[in-house]
C-alpha cells in the first residue's frame, strides 16, 4: 500500500502542476 501511494504521488506530481494542491484534495477525501 506505501509503495502504491508513493507511486501515485510521484505520478501526480509529475502529472499535474502544483503537487501540494493534489495531495492536498486526496489528504480532504479520505479524511
């Protein structure tokens, strides 16, 4: 599970612009 959410952020970051945004909105939905 850490190695797919590592892999998943990687690929977000490198996807989208603004990395702390997106991890901002997955931190809001799974809480």
């Amino acid at each position: 599970l850490v190695a797919l959410g590592f892999t998943l952020i990687s690929v977000f970051t490198l996807s989208g612009p603004g990395p702390l945004s997106l991890l901002r909105r997955q931190v809001n939905e799974v809480a």
